[in-house]
C-alpha cells in the first residue's frame, strides 16, 4: 500500500481535481490518498477565526458568504451529472451551515480548530463525489476515527496504527480510500489539526503507521530543488536525499516539506517521494535512509523571521549548571531553539517563535544581561558529506564574504552548515552561495 498526499495548489481548480483523478488510477497498487484544502481555503477559514476573535461578526460574516460562494463556482466546474451536484450542494450546505452557526455563540480556541478543520472536509467530500460520478470505485476514510494527538500535541502512532488496521479491515476488496490530511482529535476527543502544513505530516503518520510501500507527497513544483527557486533563477532538483538532509532542509526554510513529516517515515524506513502534479513524469525527489548521490553540497535552504537572543554573564565562566537553567526556561514556555552557539561569557541562540518571547525574556535576565535582535534569517546548507568535502567551509565564506554574519553553526550536524545574517541579505546571499557552490557549465 503507497501513500499519496496532494496539497492544495494540486486539487485547487476543477481541472486538477481531475488531474489526481487520474493520477490516483494508473496503477493498482493499494493507496489511501491524503488531501489538503482548496488553495486559500485555509487562509480564509483563519480570517474567518481572527475576525470572530476580534468581534467583528460581520466581517466574519462577509468572509464566510465569499467563501462559500467560491466553492457554488467550484463544484459547478467540478461535476456535470444532477446527482452529483446535488450531493455538492448538501455537503457545501451542511459545512456553511456550521460556520453560520458559529457566528450566534461565543468564539473560543476549540471552536476555532472546528473552524479551521472545514476545508480538508469539503475537499475530500468534494473529490469522493467526484469518484462516484465517475464510478470509480473508492472508500471514504474520515481521519477524525483513526488520528490523533495526545495532550503534549504529539501524534499517538501506535493507537492511529491499530485503529487504521481496523477500519481497513473492514474493506479488504477495496484499493482507494480518501482521508484528510491536518485534522485530528486531541485528548479531550475534540477537533484539533497537525498545525499549518500538517497535511504532509499527516501523510507520514499513515505510511508509517500500514508500513507503506510509499509516501508520495504531490504539489507543484518537481522535487526539492538545491536552492529556492522562488529567488535563484538558477536551481535544479535533487534526485535523492537522506531523511537526514531533507529534515534539515525543511526544518530550515525548504517549504515543499513539512519539517514534522520526516521522522515517521525515518523512523519506519518509508521512502518519501517529492513529485509534481502538473509534469508527473518528472522525476522528482526520493527520500531514504542512505545518503546517495552528490558528493559535498546538495542544497541551501533560508529560513526568516528569526530573533536571536544574547545572555551575558560574568556569572557564567565554568559555572555548573548555568546551560541547563537556559534551556529549562525554553523548556516551560515550549519554545524550540535553532541555533547556539558559547563563550565563557555569553551565549546566543535563536527562535522562529516568539510567542512567549517576553516571558522568557524576563527569566533570562535573572541569569545575566539579555539582547534581543529581530528580523534575521538563517540560512542551512546541506549535504550528506558536507563535513567530509575539503574547503567546503572556505567556499562558503568566500561567497558570503560580503555579509556580516550573526552566528556560524558548524559540526553540530555532519549534515549542515547554518549561518545567522540580516534578514535583508538573505536573497542576496541565497544567489551568492548558489554562484559559489554549484556548477551550472
């Protein structure tokens, strides 16, 4: 059994749907297939939550009827037969409905992941539909019976394996099965999500869980490129990648990936397979567990909106235990660290959430002076052998000679080279480093 996940550029016109129609169907192998809301579904349905937040019922209001008046215009392209559209109809109503009522009761956090869990419902309900026009035969497969997330917000694996193996169970004759990729029940057994992007996390956790032959992660663009194609004009895709290389890649700013959907497929040996929905005979990339092919740098990744942190502290010259009361002050407010880097006297590190940075800001000046910098970006460059090749750390200072740099991360990973610069210079130093790494002859 193969796992296909499709993001939402890939089902987000009437004409694509039909494309993962199509996709879906050439071949026999068993599949369950993971779909994320329509493009900007999403975004909306979070505009719809912030305007409630903040009162502004018409707003809210305005947002919903906008919506639900874009997907009257989708399923109406999407399917020709009376029957079909008017089961979209019933499916739109029921949805749009439930977002109506919500306008007449007080808004909290719960009701907001209510909100936001909609669109993976009307895109999968929708495509399902779709499948019965076409009388292809498929299972709809809700995932609010089989994923979960305990109360650390952490997937429960093993019980999203033992309730999947059950339902399959149920259909042992069937080969497609159709699910929502980014919702899941917490452990109060309400609606919660994976967070943003969560769709490709979702996708890993099923194939993981039935041990698929596959993960296939769908969108728009052919494989993880070995540098951001949206800013270097000059970028070619990877062929193949550890898990390894691509966690880091996406951790640090590759947005084809879900940073959170690497370790389930490592931790099973699922391959992971980058593919593009609009040139489907690309090649893409394949993700393992071995390191193969280019020797040295395979890829740079930036990643924005980085704060970094210094404390500074006399206190701290070969004091015991003067990191560790650090880190458990991240550790209270669940704040991850990018980068660190130490002296006797200082140490600086970096966040990309500054959710409770004024809290954490507060405790740290108990152990010394603290500054804070905002508006940086990091940027990671990776591959299998980076620590191995000779010179690589001279060719990437020499292309970034231009730059101050922040912070210098090396040998942490033997996978990755991070560099801390002024968010302004990012663009500038992703097309350096792409001049002074690659060889495009």
């Amino acid at each position: 059994m193969k796992i296909m996940k499709f993001g939402g550029t890939s089902v987000g016109r009437p004409e694509r749907m039909h494309q993962v129609k199509d996709l879906i169907t050439a071949d026999d192998e068993k599949k369950i297939v993971v779909l994320s809301a329509l493009s900007g579904t999403t975004n909306a349905l979070v505009g719809i939550g912030e305007a409630l937040a903040e009162g502004k019922k018409d707003k809210a209001k305005q947002k919903i009827e906008e919506l639900q008046e874009h997907y009257t215009n989708f399923y109406m392209e999407l399917l020709t037969t009376k029957a079909s559209r008017s089961k979209a109809v019933q499916i739109i109503k029921e949805h749009f409905e439930f977002l109506t009522i919500i306008l007449k009761i007080s808004f909290n956090e719960a009701i907001n992941k209510d909100i936001l869990a909609q669109g993976e419902l009307l895109s999968t309900k929708l495509f399902y539909t779709l499948l019965q026009e076409l009388e292809i035969p498929a299972v709809f497969l809700p995932a609010l019976e089989f994923m979960s997330i305990d109360e650390n917000d952490e997937p429960e694996l093993s019980r999203i394996r033992e309730r999947l193996e059950a339902i399959l169970a149920r259909y042992p004759e069937d080969s497609i099965f159709i699910t929502q990729g980014y919702i899941c029940k917490n452990h109060r057994n309400e609606v919660d999500n994976l967070k943003r992007g969560g769709s490709d996390y979702s996708a890993s956790l099923i194939g993981a869980a039935v041990s698929a032959s596959v993960v296939e992660i769908w969108t728009d663009i052919d494989g993880m490129h070995n540098n951001d194609p949206r800013i270097v004009e000059q970028t070619r895709p990877i062929a193949h990648l550890s898990f390894d290389e691509a966690a880091e890649l996406a951790y640090f700013g590759a947005k084809i990936l879900h940073p959170a959907s690497i370790w389930p497929a490592q931790l099973h040996n699922v391959p992971v397979k980058l593919l593009n929905t609009m040139a489907p005979e690309a090649a893409g990339t394949t993700i393992t567990g071995a390191g193969e092919g280019t020797v040295g740098v395979k890829a740079i990744a930036g990643k924005d909106g980085i704060t970094a942190l210094k404390i500074k502290s006399s206190r701290m010259l070969l004091a015991y235990g003067f990191l560790r009361k650090v880190f458990e002050i991240f550790e209270k407010y669940r704040t991850s660290i990018d980068m660190i880097t130490t002296s006797e006297v200082a140490i600086s590190l970096t966040l990309d959430d500054v959710t409770h940075l004024k809290e954490i800001t507060a405790e740290l000046q108990k152990l010394g002076k603290v500054e804070v910098d905002h508006h940086l970006s990091i940027i990671c460059i990776v591959g299998n052998t980076i620590m191995e090749e000779p010179g690589v750390l001279n060719k990437i200072m020499g292309s970034l000679e231009q730059f101050p740099l922040r912070m210098v991360s090396y040998g942490g990973s033997r996978h990755n080279v991070s560099i801390l610069i002024d968010g302004k210079n990012k663009e500038q130093a992703l097309k350096s480093l792409n001049q002074g790494l690659f060889d495009f002859e």
